[in-house]
C-alpha cells in the first residue's frame, strides 16, 4: 500500500523533473519531503499514521496547484522505513541525504532519531521531529525541529497531575532502564520537589513485566498513584495484573505516550483510573480537526492513530515556510522556520523558537473511559 502511495504521487511528474528535485534551483520543480519512520515490525502502526498524514497534504497541496513566485511546484513524499532499529536508521538517513530530499519528517523514537539527527546535521536539513528527548535537538546543528513538547515538560504533566489533579500522597514510580524512562523518571523527581516525596522506585528493564517480587514491594508501599515511565503497554498490564492477583488496586495508573493506545483504552480494569499524559494532542474535538478526520478517514479508510496531524500540519508548514523565504535551500527553510509562524491546518500553532523547540508547547491529559481516551486537560503551563 505504501509503495503503491508514492509512486502514486511520483507519477505526477516525469523522470526529468524528478532529477531537477535536489538541485540548486531556490524554487524547485519537485520539493521533496523524506518521511523516515517504522513501517514494520511492532511500531509500524504510528509510522504509517505518520506518513499518511504527510501523504494526505502532499495530495492536497498537489490538488490545488501549489506555486512559489509563481511557479507550480509539485510536492513529494519519499518514504522510509527505519524499521525502529539503529542500523536501519542509518541507513534511511544517508539514503534520504543521497536522494537530496529538502526535508526530513522523522524519526518517531528518540533511539533512533539521536542516531539520524546528527546525520541530517552535516547537511543542515531540516529535521521535523516527534521523538521527545529534551537532549536530542542538541545533537543538531541548529536545523531540528520538534513538533510536540519534549519530554522535560510531560515529566512536569505528570508530577503536577498526579499530585494536584488526583491527590496523590503515597507514589510510587516504576521506571524503565531505557534512557527514555530514565530521563523521564529524572524530570519527575525535579517536578515533586516540595510536592509529595515518592515512597518507591520499581525499575524494569527494557520491555520486562513487573516481576512478583517487584508488585509485593509495590503493594507494600500502598500508593495511591502509581506513574510509570515505562512505555509499553504490556508492562502497564502486567502492573496491573500482578497487583491485582495481590489484591490491590486502590491506585490510580498514570503513564506517558507509550500507553495511550486503542486496545489498552479497552483493558478492563478494576483500578480507580488509568491516566495517560500525551506530547501529541488529540484535536479531534477541533472543528479543525474533525474535517481532518474525515478527509483522512476517507483517503485511508481508518482514523487517524496517533500523531498523523503533527506530520500533516509538518508539511503544510514547510510548502508555506517555502513559499514565504522563496527558497528550498536549507539555511534559507531552517531560517524561515524559525522566523516565520506558518500555516498549520489542523494544529492551528506550531511555532518553533530559535532552539527548535515549540514556543507554545501542550500535554495533554487523558482517561481510559469506556474503551476510548476522554480528554481531561491541554496546557502549556504545567
């Protein structure tokens, strides 16, 4: 399906044109856009989401004619499948520099995006991220860009939510040794200074289930809130089971992005609540983004999954960012991306500061409430 996508869209012009895509030209004939994200393996389903929304606004910026000074300009998509492995990382990201795209939408998870954005770097490419790591636009050289709150500011979401929202005095925090958890982990013993000491840290390594031993000092500790860092769904099950099998379950769960999927919004649970902070905010409740949905749904047969808005707003962004500096130079977009506040369809403000993080950066807050996430809280200000 995906193949047949791009060559879709690269049938629109003829091979001769399509050489012409990383020339030096300011106005290019072809403005190529790489999208390098999984699209196998267990992650595959937010990297098609991703791509499909870039997709999507390819079409429509195509459907409409899009012109720089003038000049019909044809947008296209090359994807990637970085497959969620280093190696292939690599790879995708020296092949999206040897086929001169003029920007990168990607990567998804900050393993992977720490080994590409040093690569995009070299070139100065604009590299549009959703990966969370507040580190990881340091590793550039001033040409990243990320589309949602870092993870520094989720940590906070969490801390404040946990402690104010659901008064949470006895925490406890199961951490995943990944440096995602770690790193997450940090910002939320930052954030509860002053606020409520945690009683208990449980570590988990990578994908590991909570052991028996590990839910026996869990019960002893009696939280009434338990944030977990740990992203996989399986993990959070597992807690939930264990203590279960233990007879408890006078807590509530609050996790981050990892967790806020559709079939663990449908895990039955006796808990007091299941809570999912989120760096991608669902704007389906948007007249916006309700007409998003729809025109999604009907390109692609299904909703949108997780952050495919970001991708689609991402390319909107960069056509507008391009039309605005006359340029599809690199210093000439990075620039521009910094400079200019550009259209942004579904999100309505993705304005990036002079660090390339987003100046007006939200979490949202969500519940597990009859199979679905019902949004609880949006804020900047955590």
């Amino acid at each position: 399906m995906t193949r047949h996508l791009i060559n879709t869209i690269r049938a629109v012009v003829p091979a001769s044109i399509l050489a012409l895509a990383g020339c030096s030209s300011s106005v290019p004939e072809v403005f190529r856009i790489g999208v390098a994200v999984p699209l196998s393996g267990p992650t595959a389903a937010r990297g098609q989401d991703l791509l499909n929304g870039a997709l999507l606004a390819a079409e429509e910026l195509n459907a409409k004619g899009f012109n720089v000074k003038g000049k019909r300009v044809t947008i296209e998509i090359v994807a990637k499948d970085d497959k969620a492995d280093p190696e292939a990382t690599k790879q995708v990201a020296n092949e999206l520099l040897n086929e001169q795209v003029h920007a990168v939408i990607g990567h998804v998870y900050t393993p992977q995006s720490a080994l590409a954005v040093p690569i995009y770097a070299s070139k100065g490419l604009p590299n549009l991220l959703t990966s969370t790591s507040a580190s990881l636009l340091g590793l550039g050289a001033g040409n990243v860009f990320r589309l949602v709150a870092h993870d520094g500011i989720q940590a906070r979401a969490l801390a404040s939510y946990a402690t104010e929202n659901l008064n949470g005095r006895r925490v406890v925090a199961l951490v995943e040794t990944s440096d995602y958890g770690k790193g997450l982990y940090a910002g939320i013993t930052e954030a509860l200074k002053g606020k409520t000491p945690l009683m208990l840290k449980v570590d988990v390594k990578i994908g590991d289930p909570v052991s028996d031993e590990q839910a026996a000092q869990i019960v002893a500790a009696k939280p009434d809130v338990v944030i977990s860092t740990a992203p996989r769904e399986a993990q959070a099950v597992s807690l939930m089971s264990k203590l279960q099998g233990l007879g408890y379950t006078n807590y509530s769960l609050m996790g981050a992005n990892g967790i806020k999927t559709p079939t663990f919004a449908k895990t039955p649970s006796a808990i007091n609540g299941i809570f999912v902070t989120a760096t991608t905010v669902d704007f389906s409740e948007s007249e916006m983004g309700r007409k998003f949905v729809e025109r999604f749904r009907t390109r692609f047969k299904t909703g949108p999954v997780w952050g495919a808005h970001y991708a689609y707003d991402a390319v909107y962004v960069l056509t507008d960012t391009l039309a605005r500096t006359g340029s599809a130079a690199a210093p000439e977009l990075v620039a521009g991306l910094k400079k200019f506040e550009a259209n942004a369809p579904v999100n309505q403000q993705l304005r990036f500061a002079d660090s390339g993080e987003q100046r007006y950066p939200d979490i949202g807050v969500y519940k597990a409430e009859g199979g679905t996430w019902v949004p609880q809280i949006r804020s900047s200000a955590w």
